[in-house]
C-alpha cells in the first residue's frame, strides 16, 4: 500500500474512565482519546476503537482491519489479539508508558511490530506506521524464506529415501535411481518430490 493513510486501522484501548475512577485511570482514558484523536486528524481510518476486554477475535476477524494498535499493554488483551491475527498476520502496533524490557521482548517475540513507550504524539503518527509496517513485511519476508526452506529440506529427504529405496529393490547406483525418479516425474507430470512420496506410500503398504 503506497500511502499508509488508507489503512484500515483498529485500536483497541480504553474508550472511557469509569464512574470513580482513580487518578491513573482518568489520564489512560485521557491518553487513550489523544492518540484516537492523533491518528483521525492525521488522517487515518479508524475503523473501531474496541475496549481491552471486549470480544476481540471475534470483532477483529469481523472488522479485517489492515492495522491492530494496542493501547496501554495489557497482556491478556495482547494476547486475544496475537490468537486473533494467528492465521492472517497483520501489523500489531503497541503504545505503552511502561519501558519494562522483558514486557517488550515478550510483545515483540508474540507477534508486535513496533512497540513504542511514551505515547503517541500526532507528528509521529505516520512515522511510526510506517516503521511497523516496514517491519511486518521484512518478518513476513523471511517467515515465507524460512518455510520455503523448510519445505526444500522436506522433500530432499522424501527424495533421498525413495532413491535410497530404488537402489536396495533394484540394485541400481545412485545416478541411476535419480534418473528413474525424474523420469517418472516426467512421465506423470509430477514434482520429483511428490513422485517420491507416492512410491513411499505404496512401498509403506506392500510391508
């Protein structure tokens, strides 16, 4: 996305004090409205501010929002939205006043793109979108290189152990049992590795 004002973006935070609350809760209310009110006048979508314990995976598979931020951590809330976000990653941003290193460590470890303490002020706004989406893309980057090679690694060994196969049953050479896999890959239209696991199988059953 070229602009990041486009974003649809969920917050999810305190939306008001509570009747008698304490002094702490009245400034995390106050904090809470000031960066909605950052994030609207700089432009962005705010498709819903949601409360910490509200139904959040439910509402966020609902909303589809481009952008989570999480306002003043709070590790359960934290936690509905990484179970949220577990099978459609998107870009979670956290603001908090808290500058504990291991809360930070165990956000970022949990799935957070940027975590930021000290609140958000309105000129910082985009910078800090920006940062966490830059972010996002590099983690998604290499977690899709780390499947790949992962997968890669999966299907040598299926190919090594039908080649291995092929070598005791026909008393070929390693070249030759190769050539006999690509050649039926070939053939069949096939993944040399898929035509590997199929001759496993039917070699699994014939025990």
């Amino acid at each position: 996305m070229n602009d990041s004002r486009q974003l649809k973006i969920v917050v999810i935070n305190s939306l008001v004090a509570p009747e008698g609350a304490d002094k702490a809760a009245l400034l995390q209310a106050e904090r809470a409205r000031a960066i909605r009110i950052g994030l609207l006048e700089s432009g962005y979508n705010i498709l819903a501010a949601l409360p910490p314990d509200a139904g959040l995976e439910e509402q966020i598979a609902q909303l589809q929002p481009d952008v989570i931020i999480v306002d003043e951590q709070s590790d359960a809330a934290l936690k509905k939205v990484v179970a949220a976000t577990a099978n459609a990653r998107r870009p979670i941003v956290c603001f908090t006043e808290d500058n504990d290193k291991e809360k930070m460590h165990a956000a970022i470890e949990a799935g957070v793109s940027a975590y930021v303490v000290a609140g958000l002020s309105a000129d910082r706004v985009k910078a800090v979108l920006d940062v966490a989406l830059a972010r996002f893309e590099v983690d998604q980057k290499l977690r899709h290189e780390l499947s790949e090679t992962k997968i890669k690694l999966a299907e040598r060994k299926v190919i090594e152990r039908a080649k291995g196969l092929l070598m005791e049953r026909h008393h070929c050479t390693e070249d030759e049992a190769y050539k006999k896999l690509r050649r039926l890959a070939m053939d069949k239209n096939l993944k040399l590795s898929d035509v590997a696991q199929r001759m496993l199988d039917v070699a699994d059953l014939l025990i």
